[in-house]
C-alpha cells in the first residue's frame, strides 16, 4: 500500500483555535455533568490507520490524504505533502 507523509505547522495561531484543530482531526473525549458521562468524538484520523513519529508529521496511506491536507488548508496551515516507499 502506497503511504504518504504530511509534515505541517500551524505558525502562531491561537491556543484555542490549536485545540479545535487538533479535536477534529485526532478527536476526543467529551464529558459532561462533571465526569458522569463520556462521550468518544470522532475525527478525521479516528478510523484511520496512521503512525505520528514526531510532532506535526504524520504517516497515513495514500487514500486518505485528501482529507487531512482539506483541512489543514481551512486552518491555513503550511504543510509539506510527499510520497514515501515501504
């Protein structure tokens, strides 16, 4: 299977635009009333097979590339985007 790596940074930006970032794409756990309840949000790397070497460098297949470089462009990242061999 063909893998692609993505490095990207997000520069700057806000802490709290970073955590909305970062919740869409690895998701989270959500509580509520105090601990009581949990609740697992999906993202768009939840049902996705990816290795994370380093900080902002991800390794994923080929197929699935698409969306993380989509959004990545909606937080205006700057990311590198190349093909690598197994």
């Amino acid at each position: 299977m063909a893998k692609r790596i993505v490095c990207y940074t997000l520069g700057g930006i806000e802490p709290r635009k970073r955590l909305k970032f970062n919740h869409e794409l690895y998701g989270f756990t959500d509580r509520s009333n105090n601990g009581k309840y949990e609740y697992k949000r999906k993202g768009i790397l939840s049902g996705v097979r990816y290795e994370k070497p380093l900080d902002s460098v991800l390794v994923l297949p080929s197929a699935n590339t698409r969306d993380i470089v989509k959004h990545l462009k909606k937080y205006r990242a700057k990311y590198i985007n190349y093909p690598i061999q197994e």
